[in-house]
C-alpha cells in the first residue's frame, strides 16, 4: 500500500487537504494528517480545528512514498517558515518521491528551489520566482510532480495522485464505486 503524508500548518485550506486525503482513502492509499505544530491539532484558513494523526516530530519519511502541500497563503507562508519543513521536501525531491501542491502550495517548492525547468500550475500571484509556469491547466503533471491552481481543483488534483498509482483503471473503481471505504 501507498503512503503519504498531508503537511499541516494553521492556516491551511481544508478543502485542499481534506478532498484528497478523502479520495486517496477511498482509494486504498494512506494519506496521514501530519500536523507542523507541536501539537495534533491545526486551525484551517477558515478557523475548523482539525485533529492529525502525528505530529513532524513522529514521522519517519523514510517510510512515505508522497507529501502533499495544501495551499492557504497563511498555512503556507507557516510551513515556509519550518526548517523541519524544508528538509523533509528536499528529501523527496532528492530520493525523487511523489510531491503534491495545490494553490499556494507550490509557492514553497519555488522557495526551495525545488520546481527548476519544471512544468507546474499554481493560484495566480504565487508564482514569483519561477521559471516556468503553466496558466492554462487546472492540474499538471510532470514526472514526479503534481500541482493544481487551486482549491476549486481539489477532487481532480486527488485524481491524478490516485492515477499515478493506480492507473486509469484504479480510478475508474473509485468514480464508479465499485472500490472504496
């Protein structure tokens, strides 16, 4: 089985985090809600208290085949700030792990340097810094990378997650209910 982690920050966009974390389950692949307080509990951009199953500190990314980064620019510019945060995606990036980002999400793998020469989408104004960018897709897939331009795109943004593993095949069992929690 698949696992990933969804980094949590407060501030962050429940629907990008929730959607996915949703379709993935339904799916059979585990999405756990890592929370980058040091608490288990996250305050989403529109103040719903959510509860993670860990905190940064009980993760061992050694064990995880994705990260997704929901957006919220709150949420984000938090995770920005995170060293613990930064490490953790240069991880996947280095040991070339599926990374996810949606909205603002990307704005952090442009902090980090991490989205060079690749195609990628991401809400209009996050962008800055980057050297490509691509305005016309609502979801874009490049290797390794998945992003989305925002939360509207949450559903399709979790469908490309599920196809990289699964297939086409794997996502026409979730769409047609025939796989499923």
């Amino acid at each position: 089985m698949k696992k990933g982690i969804i980094l949590l920050a407060d501030g962050f966009e429940q629907t990008e985090a929730l959607g996915p974390q949703d379709i993935l389950l339904r799916a059979g692949i585990k999405a756990d809600l890592v929370s980058t307080n040091h608490t288990d509990h996250i305050i989403s951009s529109m103040g719903t208290k959510v509860f993670a199953q860990y905190t940064l500190e009980d993760i061992d990314f050694e064990k995880y085949d994705f990260i997704i980064i929901p957006g919220g620019s709150t949420g984000v510019e938090n995770l920005s700030n995170s060293n613990e945060v930064a490490s953790v995606l240069k991880h996947f990036y280095q040991n070339q792990k599926l990374i996810c980002a949606i909205c603002a999400g990307p704005s952090l793998l442009i902090k980090l340097n991490l989205l060079n020469n690749r195609n990628f989408t991401c809400f209009p104004g996050f962008e800055v810094g980057a050297t490509t960018r691509n305005k016309v897709d609502p979801v874009v897939v490049d290797k390794n990378l998945i992003t989305a331009r925002s939360m509207y795109y949450s559903l399709p943004f979790a469908e490309e997650i599920v196809r990289f593993y699964l297939g086409q095949d794997g996502l026409d069992k979730i769409k047609h209910g025939t796989k499923g929690i």
